[in-house]
C-alpha cells in the first residue's frame, strides 16, 4: 500500500477513523482515497453512492431537455406550423450541436468548480429555454429562426453528461469505475426515452396546460407547451437537491493548465473515435428516429414505439459498464461494433425502395438491435478510458514510492478530462444524424454508418483487443 494512501487511513489522533462530518452533505472533501479499502469501507462507499444517485436523476432530466425538441417536432406540421420536413430535422439536429460544443467547456468546468455546485447550476440554467418554448410553441407564426435558437439553447441540456461522468469517475475506486459511470450515464441517458414516451401524453392533458390549447386538423386540441412547462418545477428541485446533497472533491478541483495534457495523448483522439462511434450513433439515432418513422412508415405511430430504442441502449449501457468490469472493455466494444454494423445493414434491408413498402417491423427489430449494441459500447468504451491511462501513467513505477503515487492522482486527472472530452465530441452525433437525413437519402446515410463502425472494429481490435495490442483493456 502506497505511504499517500496509508496516511490516508490512518485515524486521526482521538478517532477510530474518518470523522463522517468531514462528508456530510453539501461539505467540500479534502481528503478523498477510493482506492483504501479502509477509507471506501468505512465512508467512501456511502458518499459516493449518494452523489451518484443525487446525480442521476439531474442526468436524466437535462437529456430530457436535450431531447425535447425530438418529440415536439413531430407536432409542429400537425397544429399548424408551416415548416418544411428538412426544417424539421434540423431542429432535432441543432441541440446536438450546441450540446457538443458546450460538453467541451463543461468537461473542463465542472470538475474545476465542483460537482455540487457545477450540478446545481447547471440544472438551473435549463429552465429558461424550456420557459421560452413553452412560451413560443403556443403562437404557430413564430417563426423557424426563432424556433432553431430555441432548439439551440435547450442543447446546454446535453453538456451536463460531460460534467456528470467526469466528477463521478473520481468518486470510485478503478473497478467499481466502470458500474458507477454505466449507472450514472445508463440511466442518465433515460431521459431520452422519458421525454419520447411521456411527451405524447402530456401534451393532450388540458389538466396540466398553462396556456391556450394548438388545435390539429380533425379538431383535437393539444397543449404542447406541456413537453416543457412540466419540467420547470422538477429542475427547480433537483438542483436544490444537488446543492444540499451533493459534495465537492478537492482532488478533483484541477486547472485547464493542467488538464490539457490530454490533448497530446493519442488515446484521447483514439477513444474519442471510438465513442462518437458508440454514443454518437445512439444519441443521433435517438433524436432521428421519431422522423424517421414519421416520414419513411408514417402508417406507424411515433409514440408508441419511438421511445423503446433509447430506452433499451440506456439499460444496455449499464450492463456494458458491469460486463466490461468483468471481461474487459476492449473486447466488449469489439462486440458492440460488429453489432451495430450488422443491425443497420439488417435496416438497409428493411427500408422501402421503389416499389417495395419495405417492412417496418424488421426496420424496427433492427433499429433496436443498433440501439442495444450501442449502449453495450457506451459502457464499455468509458471503462476502457480509465483502464488505458492508468496503466501508461504507471508502466515502469513502484507501487509504494512518492512517483507512483503522483503518477496514479495523473491518471486520475486525465481519465476525468478524457472522459468529458470523449463525451463532448460524441455528443455532435445528435446533429450530424439528423443532417445527415436531411440533406441524403436514408440508405446512403446508414451505409456511411456501416463504413464508420468497420473503421471502428479496426482501430479497438489494433490498440486494444489482439495480443500484443499497444493498450489492453
């Protein structure tokens, strides 16, 4: 055991252990050491469990957020907006892009301000562009220019992801890192389900309406301002929980200066090809697919099975993460990638092509195949980060010296930033998608997809899954 580590669980003068008021809720932690099984057993395990549970329903409901304009999009044509198909697609696309973009500061940010604080606000800030939608979807003359900026600022609602697995990652021990991050992001990535599925039942509850009812053509009113009005309140909560509940980690308070390291490690650039891979695919396909099945097998209703993908690569992930635990990430990612370029040639297959109306069941079957192979990489991928740079921080050291020891907190620091980083790059997959079938034909897009992922194949079985890979994880 490390000599940091052994001062580390040692009792302080007077005490049998760690004073449990150095981590009560809402305290900044100085002294943090997952990796002592002393200090995990004795107040580690019950302070990281808390954050992570605090943390992921704020997760999930800022990719409700995120995800909120891939439902309602749907319904603008249907109440009266006049908007084109191509227009539609790219406000489902636009919230990737600012989503991407804002993952990229909030990889560096939150970890530097601290995973209370940088939640709490974080949740709090959503609610103005969802009061602004809730406002501006009620008037059918708003215009798409508005609309689009709209669409826009609700993508801050996917950066969280970034910020969230960054922060909890220091909060577990190496190999709990890969459950943890399944859960916190498995179940954060939820909220794209939640708002598919509850969506189309909110917005026919006069109930719950604040505001004047749309009206569609048959006569039958809805309230689509409820798809954002109903979340103010939950996102008022949840951020108030974060602050009280949650902690800080000094450990995990690092500067830019420090964390740009990673941008001259190749691993960086070669994982993050591999998650825009993974979670790309999911969070694009995600936010594609409610129009996809709108516009390609319009006989189907978006609300009942638009939700079901999301969902089952959500759960994937999780089970992604705890199957990596156990028998390696490089592997599991193998598998996932032959997955999906298999079930998107099974959707090729499937799709309507001049005179044949293509079969929407086997379109679907495999859509949710894609989903389910996604989200198993998902998981396995971000067990492979920490993994890959633990072992290059450590390679040549001795466990026990003072050099060892600052090579493990390195390690630490650049799992973190990699981490958020992967995550902010991927997240552009929600706009490139949806482009991508606004501006190409269906099949030529998916064929494109099938292309990327044997690229991906190559690249995890060169670095990390043959014998003698440079990187094994």
């Amino acid at each position: 055991m490390s000599s940091t580590l052994q001062r580390a669980s040692q009792p302080p003068a007077g005490r049998s252990g760690p004073d449990p008021a150095d981590y009560r809720p809402g305290r900044t932690v100085t002294v943090w050491e997952p990796e002592d099984e002393v200090f995990w057993k004795s107040v580690g395990k019950r302070v990281a469990t808390r954050n992570l549970w605090i943390a992921v329903p704020a997760l999930l409901v800022a990719f409700v957020v995120w995800q909120v304009w891939s439902v309602t999009a749907t319904n603008l044509k249907d109440v009266g907006f006049d908007i084109s198909t191509s227009q539609l697609f790219w406000l489902t696309a636009i919230p990737g892009l600012t989503g991407g973009t804002a993952r990229i500061f909030y990889t560096f940010l939150g970890p530097r301000i601290g995973q209370r604080r940088f939640t709490a606000l974080s949740t709090v800030v959503l609610i103005a562009p969802l009061l602004w939608l809730g406002i501006a979807i009620q008037d059918t003359s708003t215009p798409f220019g508005v609309l689009a900026l709209i669409a826009a600022l609700c993508g801050f609602g996917g950066a969280n992801f970034s910020s969230s697995l960054a922060n909890i990652g220091f909060f577990f021990p190496k190999e709990k890192k890969g459950n943890a991050t399944g859960i916190n992001g498995g179940l954060g990535n939820l909220g794209v389900s939640v708002v598919q599925l509850l969506t189309p039942v909110l917005i026919t509850s006069s109930m719950l309406a604040i505001g004047s009812a749309q009206h569609k053509a048959d006569g039958t009113p809805v309230y689509l301002q409820n798809a954002a009005f109903v979340w103010i309140p939950v996102l008022i909560v949840l951020a108030l929980v974060s602050w009280f509940g949650q902690n800080d980690l000094k450990v995990a308070s690092t500067p830019f200066s420090r964390q740009r390291v990673i941008f001259r490690r190749k691993h960086t650039w070669l994982m993050t090809w591999l998650y825009v891979g993974t979670f790309g695919s999911f969070i694009g396909f995600a936010a594609a697919l409610p129009l996809l099945i709108k516009t390609t097998f319009p006989a189907y209703s978006v609300a009942t099975y638009a939700w079901m993908g999301p969902a089952l690569g959500a759960l994937a992930r999780w089970a992604g993460g705890w199957v990596a635990d156990r028998f390696g990430g490089a592997r599991v990612t193998v598998l996932s990638f032959v997955g999906m370029a298999g079930s998107i040639v099974g959707v090729i297959t499937f799709l309507p092509t001049g005179g044949n109306e293509g079969s929407f069941y086997g379109f679907f079957v495999c859509f949710l195949a894609a989903f389910f192979f996604s989200g198993i990489g998902n998981g396995s991928t971000f067990r492979q980060i920490p993994v890959i740079f633990r072992a290059k921080a450590l390679k040549g050291l001795t466990e026990g010296t003072p050099a060892h020891d600052q090579a493990l907190k390195q390690a630490e620091m650049e799992s973190g930033a990699v981490t958020g980083f992967t995550a902010a790059i991927a997240a552009y997959g929600f706009f490139f998608i949806p482009a991508m079938f606004a501006n190409f034909a269906v099949t030529s897009a998916m064929w494109g997809f099938v292309a990327f992922y044997l690229s991906c194949i190559v690249v995890t079985w060169w670095y990390y899954a043959r014998r003698g890979a440079e990187s094994p994880s």
